[in-house]
C-alpha cells in the first residue's frame, strides 16, 4: 500500500488530517514528532505531514524533528507549527506575531500551485482556519509565496523542485473550505499515491491482531449499548467468539428506558454471555454531593472498573478489558503517542481509569472517529437503530448535570431529554442532527404556571452539526420547531419552568458542558 505518515506535534486536531487522508483510500499513521529518520524509512511513507501543535517555535526548546526528514527526497506538507519548524529547519525565520489570528481568515491565492490545483484561482480570496501566535517573516531559500491573508504574507508557500509546502492554515478542519481537496491534491497530485486502503483492510488487520492478544483467554467488554461499544463487540465476537462476555452495568444514569431496551437486543444476540447489572443506587450514593466534573467522571470510572473486577471473578480466566474508546477521547485526555497534546478532559473510559488494572486493557477502536465506527458497524451488520445514534458520554447524565446530582434531577433530566429527542424524530430532525441532548441547569427561576407562580429548574437544549466531533457548529432550529418543543417541555415536566438553546460552536465550546 501507498502510505502517508504524519508526525504529530501535539494538535488537538492531527487524527483529523489522518481522517481526511484516509477518506482518499490511502493509509495513513501518526508517529511522534521526533520520531527517527530510521523509523519513519521503516514505515516507507511516500510522504510526510507535520502537524500543528500548541508549542512555540520561537521557545527555548521547540518541539524539534529529526532535522535529516528534510533529505528524505519525498513530499512534506507542513501546517500551522509544522509550517512554521520547516520554515526555521530550512533556513527561514519565525517570529511571534503582534497580532494572534484564531478562527475564519480568508487567504489571497497569489500563484498556481498542484495543492491549490482545480478549487482555488489567481487573486481570489478563500476561507480558511487559523490557530497561530507564531508566524513565518523570513522564507527559506527556494520557497515562493502561494497564499497570504492580511496578517500572514506566508500563509502558504512552496519549494517546487523539492515538493515541500507549508500552509499556516488547517485545511483538515471544516471551516477551511475545500480542505479536503488540499488535502487530497497533496497526497494524489504531489505525492502520487494511489488509492489502495479501506475499511475492510482495519477489519481484517483487527481480527488478526485480537486473536495475536487474546489467544485462548476470554474478553470482559464494557456494553453501554451505544455506537462504539457494539461495534466493538460486533468486533470482538466476530473475532473471538464465545470468549467474549459483555457486560451491562446500568449505572442509573442513562436515557430513560435505555436499559430495558439494550437488555432486550443484547440478549437476543449474545445469549448468556450478556448480562446486565444494576447499580444505578451505588452510583447515586458515590456521587452524592460531589460538585467538580473531574470529580465526578473518576468516581464513575473507578466504580465502573470496581464492578468488572467483581464481576470477573465469576468467570474463568478473564485477562482483558474491551471498550469502546474513540480516537476523540483519546486526543482530549491524554497526550497521543508521547505528544504533547493539551488535556482538555478526562473520559471514564481513558482518563479516569485507575493505575492499577486488573485487566489489559483492548480498545479496537481508538483509531477511528464516529463516523468511520458507523461505516465499521454497518460491514459487521451492526443494525441501524444502534448505528444512528447520536454519541453519549462514557458518564452518562452524570455530565449532563452541573452540580449535586440526585435521583429527582436524574428523573426530570430524562424526561426532558425523551420529549427532545422524541420531538426531533418526529419532525425528522434526529438524522440531520450530530448530537442533540438536554442539560438540567443548577439554576431556579420564577415562572407563572397557570394561576401560581412556580419556582423551578431551568434546563438547556444542545444540537450540533458535525463530521466527526473534534468541530462542531449549533444546528440553526427554525424558531417555530424550537417554540414547539420548549412548550412541550415546559408543560409535560414538573420540575422546569424554563428552556434555553446553546448557539456556541466548538471550538471555543465543547460539546458536552462537563
């Protein structure tokens, strides 16, 4: 297979770039900035990305590759901080910027290029996505100018003999218009590769390296019931058959009803290697008067192990551990593969498991973002009604709840969220839609409830558009379906007064509140 390989500099958004690559057919991996010239040669990349990152070139000790990947003699795209380190690897000069530019930028082609090739045209302006305090004043010698904005003059440029090209934009997010394309001429018109990898190959490379780990042991797999557990189960019982058990544990702080409805399909499926625990109460008792989101994400996450541990006693020879971790909680709770991506938050799932395990731990899909699992799930005839549904945190309602969680919010909480997604289904919103849920707000208001005044909760709406999670923007209601369903809910839930919508867009926002 022709291959790419990106050296990550710590971007909360270099999965995005392998994502985008992988989507032209052509395989694609992330090694570490400093990866050796010896190692990357291992690989037999027929080109190099450099990544962005949150560190500054002008530092004392900037993030530094191995200098001799600039003599590899095969195309190197680097963007933002992989820009800005080719630049000063090359002889050229980074500065810091007067003025930091983050967000929409509209860049001025100022030349023909191959990456610019059939989307972008002579002294045209085009959107693009900027995150830098660093910028390029000096360039190298034999590079030329092919874009800039008002405050980068370089914010693109190219040496044409050696097929190196630096762009201080991110063409792998959404809001640089086109991105895909710049992406897709780097690798097909610069770089030549041909189109040879798909999903089937990671199915494939997935059974063998399962049965490589597990042998003859059998897997504990932690089943929610949402979209990545099961595939990863699909997954795992494709490969390993009866050596997979899957475990339930309803922790009280689900969807209402959802555990009744995960029970009845997984228990057609697997038979007695489900089961279903609940200990909704344990969860509710732990996490009582717990304030911090932290907090509670790692009281979760280490009750959640607990109760494996326990439930692992009843089998015989239970080693390994299967969850369904995505690449985005991943890159958002710990810094990926020795990088040093900023931590934004902990998962149960990643960041808050304890260190002392009594499993290895097997996470299938920490490679792939949502929609890839989707494209996973529909090959290993994961039905439908799983596949579309909109992601759910490893938590639960446990992050949907700011503050002291009790037993009457997490009841008025799901009967909000039902009436919220209940509403968008039937006006055939659901499937347009990323993630929608509800949110109860710590907060009381004064309302007006027939004839009486009524103090109570105030809840908020969230829906979000997006490709894959790590960008994400407010799904824009029309104001009489947002009017409808603020009504309904208002009137069908004792224990609200008030709704409110979410219009931020991640970033600066996340998606999830805790």
């Amino acid at each position: 297979m022709d291959r790419v390989l990106i050296l990550d500099f710590g971007s909360q958004v270099t999965q995005l770039i392998a994502r985008r690559i992988r989507n032209q057919g052509v395989y694609c991996e992330i090694y570490p900035y400093n990866t050796s010239r010896k190692k990357i040669e291992l690989f037999s990349p027929k080109a190099l990305v450099l990544s962005g990152g949150p560190a500054s070139t002008t530092s004392k000790k900037p993030l530094e590759p191995d200098s001799s990947i600039f003599n590899l003699k095969i195309p190197i795209l680097g963007i933002c901080y992989g820009h800005q380190i080719l630049c000063k690897n090359l002889g050229g000069r980074v500065i810091s910027s007067k003025k930091r530019e983050f967000g929409k930028a509209f860049i001025k082609i100022k030349r023909k290029s191959k990456i610019f090739e059939g989307i972008y045209k002579k002294n045209n302006q085009y959107q693009v996505w900027m995150s830098y305090g660093d910028k390029v004043n000096k360039l190298p010698k034999l590079f030329k100018v092919i874009a800039s904005t008002s405050n980068a003059k370089f914010a693109a440029i190219v040496n044409e003999d050696k097929k190196i090209y630096g762009l201080q934009f991110h063409p792998e997010v959404i809001h640089t218009l086109d991105g895909d394309k710049i992406l897709e001429n780097f690798v097909k018109k610069v770089a030549l590769c041909k189109s040879n990898w798909k999903i089937s190959n990671f199915i494939e490379n997935s059974y063998k390296k399962i049965k490589d780990i597990v042998k003859n042991e059998n897997v504990i797999c932690a089943l929610s019931g949402g979209v990545d557990s099961s595939v990863t189960a699909a997954l795992l019982h494709k490969s390993i058959g009866k050596q997979l058990k899957c475990i339930f544990v309803d922790t009280g702080l689900l969807r209402k009803g959802e555990g009744d409805e995960i029970e009845k399909i997984f228990k057609k499926k697997l038979g007695n290697n489900f089961k279903r625990i609940n200990v909704g109460d344990l969860f509710l008792n732990k996490l009582k008067n717990v304030i911090d989101p932290e907090k509670k994400r790692k009281i979760i996450g280490k009750l959640f192990i607990d109760i494996f541990t326990k439930e692992s006693k009843k089998y015989k020879s239970i080693k390994y551990l299967a969850q369904g971790t995505l690449y985005p909680d991943v890159i958002e709770s710990i810094s990926v593969r020795g990088a040093p991506s900023a931590k934004i938050k902990s998962h149960h799932n990643v960041g808050g498991l304890p260190k002392k395990l009594n499993f290895k731990l097997i996470e299938p899909l920490k490679e792939l973002f949502k929609d890839e699992v989707r494209i996973l799930g529909k090959k290993l005839n994961v039905p439908d009604s799983i596949l579309k549904r909109h992601p759910f945190p490893g938590p639960g309602l446990a992050v949907r709840i700011p503050g002291n969680i009790t037993k009457e919010k997490i009841k008025i909480l799901q009967d909000v969220d039902q009436i919220f997604i209940e509403q968008l289904k039937e006006k055939k919103l659901y499937d347009k839609i990323w993630q929608a849920f509800a949110i109860l707000l710590p907060v009381k208001t004064i309302g007006v409830m027939g004839d009486q005044k009524s103090y109570e909760y105030t809840c908020a709406l969230r829906a979000v558009t997006s490709v894959d999670g790590m960008t994400a923007e407010p799904y824009y209601f029309n104001s009489e379906d947002l009017a409808q369903i603020t009504t309904k809910i208002v009137n069908e839930v004792k224990g609200v007064n008030r709704v409110v919508y979410d219009y931020t867009s991640k970033p600066p926002g996340t998606i999830e509140w805790e």
